[in-house]
C-alpha cells in the first residue's frame, strides 16, 4: 500500500508563486483558482489523491505556508522516526 | 478478530520555531524565504535561538529582524560585519550570524566583510547572491551577470564599461582567519538540502571557534528578473552557477576530522 499523506497550506503565508506546483513529483498540488487568500493570491492546495508526505514542497516553499503530514501504519516493522 | 489499528499520524514538516508568525515580505516566489526558513531550522536544530543574535542589513531582507524569533540589531547598510564583530567581542558566548545581500555585502559593504575576514572574526556569514539590487528596483549590482539586463544596464551589462562580476567566495577564501567558506545554490530542493547543511557546517565553525565563516547562496529575483518564479529557479541553474560555481572554498580540517 503507497504511503498516504497530505499537505495543509496556511492561507496566511501562501503567496501563489506555484514553486510547489511544479516540484510536487505526484503532480497533485495546483492553485486554487476558485479561491482568494486575504492577501489576494491564489493559495496551492491538493487536487488529488497519491500525496505521499514527502515534504519536497514545504522544501521549494519560499513562505513555510505548508504543513506536511504522513500516515505511519502502527503495524510497521520499522521504528518510527523520532520527531 | 479485531479491526485494523487506525494509522499514526506523523507531521513530517512544520513552520520551524525560530520564525515569527508574521508574513514574509518578500515577493512570491523569492528565495530570501527559503534561505529564511533553513537558517531557522538550523539554529532550531542545534538549540541555539536562545543565545543568538542575528544581524539583519540594508537592502528586500532589512525586515529580517521581523521574521526570526531571536534576538536582533539593525545593521547601516553594509556594515553588518562590523557589528557582528562587535556584537561577538563583547559576548564571545553568544553565537552571532549576519544576513546580507549582495548590494549589502559585495558593494558597499566590500570594507567591512574583508577586514572581518581578514581579523579572521568568529562570525557567520550568510550571504545572498541574487545578481541584481532588489529592494531599490532591480540595478545592476557588482555581482550582475555579463550581458544581463537591469533597470541601469537596459543593454545589458557590458563588461568593457562595468567590469566582471565579482566572486565573493573565491577571494574571501583566500584569506587566512577564514574558516569555513562555500557557495551553494537554491533553486532546487537537492540544492536547498545541500545549503542547509552548509548553514549547520558554518554555525559549527562558529561553535568550535575556527574562525570566519560565510555561505553564499544564490537566489533568485522574479520580480526584477521579471520572470515568474519557477523561470528563475531555471535561470539560476542555467546563468548563475556557471559563473558563481558551487563548491567549497575553504573548510577547516577540524571540520571534516570529526565527522568523518
């Protein structure tokens, strides 16, 4: 089963610039078109399913708009990572 | 038999502590955030927001003091190296670091990061190379390609009228009290985790007392360059690091000896 994660974007911080849009390497982050942030940009969101957590876009992000999260299945032989 | 155990949530990455809640600035798209953000992660991850004092300089990052959650002064332009040599020698325990662009660092303030260099100051210098004067409206500055169009060379930079480029860390490395001295680049997420380790080689230097320490790190400017974000990043790799290579320059064996 893929990892599953998603992304949080702060509408405070997002800027539009779209930097995540195109590093996103699952190509499921685009802008929001239908949205405005109180700033008056467009804010990047989820657009579909397959987000594996893998923080490339919090990395490229210029404003740390973005929260990354990840599911880590408790059945996992792996130790989980400290934090 | 009992239901599958619901999945653990992990935040695998978050605004780091060291920054305000305050919005940047900065342009869409412009690299000052990143370079921001990995010096905060970094002074998190080394525990060191209680203790450091940045030193923030004239030019888009004046506000910097804004943004971190740490102590700070305001630096006139160009002479943050000055203050931070001041700032070190009178709390030698304090870990002490300066922001400062290139309009800032290789223009006005050419003087100040020398001499600091050459005192051989147990400072951090955190250098951004942008190639242009961004806050003022996108002149030309000393580190401006050959040929690159600005608001005063609209023909490009002709290198016969206003000369070439000039190479901070090159020449920097040259200097005998420096310690630690790189170049490195943000324009993708290989190189901003490769620029973050530098910034933690730096405060190390610091910390262990080697010396003058300075990552440069090239960045963008969408909004002078006047190209959208992503273009810049692509402008960087293919104009900017041909002529501003990435390397190290200078690290003091010390460095590499424990680590290793």
């Amino acid at each position: 089963m893929p990892v599953k994660g998603w992304i949080e974007v702060d509408d405070m911080h997002c800027k539009g610039c779209a930097l995540c849009v195109s590093a996103c390497p699952q190509d499921v982050i685009a802008l929001n078109m239908d949205r405005l942030t109180p700033k008056g940009y467009h804010p990047a969101h989820l657009i579909d399913e397959g987000c594996t957590g893998c923080a490339v876009c919090a990395i490229i992000c210029p404003d740390a708009a973005i929260t990354v999260f990840r599911e880590v299945p408790v059945h996992s032989k792996k130790a989980p990572e400290s934090a | 038999m009992t239901a599958p155990a619901k999945p653990e949530v992990k935040v695998v990455f978050q605004r780091p502590e060291s920054f305000t809640d305050l919005t940047t600035h900065y342009c869409p798209g412009c690299t000052h955030g990143v370079a921001h953000r990995l010096i905060a992660e970094v002074i998190d991850e080394m525990g060191l927001r209680e203790k450091t004092i940045g030193v923030a300089p004239v030019g888009c990052s004046v506000f910097a003091y804004k943004y971190f959650n740490m102590d700070f002064v305001e630096a006139p332009h160009g002479r943050a190296p000055a203050m931070a040599t001041g700032i070190k020698r009178v709390l030698p325990q304090n870990t002490v670091f300066t922001y400062q662009g290139d309009g800032d660092l290789a223009s006005i303030g050419m003087a100040e990061i020398m001499h600091a260099a050459a005192r051989g100051e147990n400072i951090t210098v955190i250098f951004i190379n942008n190639a242009i004067y961004g806050m003022t409206g996108g002149q030309m500055a000393p580190t401006t390609l050959p040929g690159m169009t600005t608001t005063s060379s609209p023909f490009g930079r002709d290198v016969e009228l206003t000369g070439f480029p000039i190479r901070m860390s090159e020449m920097l490395a040259t200097m005998d009290g420096t310690g630690y001295i790189v170049r490195r680049s943000l324009h993708d997420v290989k190189n901003i985790r490769k620029a973050k380790k530098a910034l933690f080689m730096a405060f190390e230097t610091q910390e262990r007392g080697l010396g003058f320490s300075m990552v440069e790190l090239l960045s963008s400017c969408p909004t002078n360059w006047k190209i959208d974000p992503s273009k810049s990043l692509e402008f960087i790799a293919e104009r900017m690091v041909p002529v501003f290579p990435l390397d190290d320059f200078k690290v003091n064996p010390e460095l590499t000896k424990k680590r290793a």
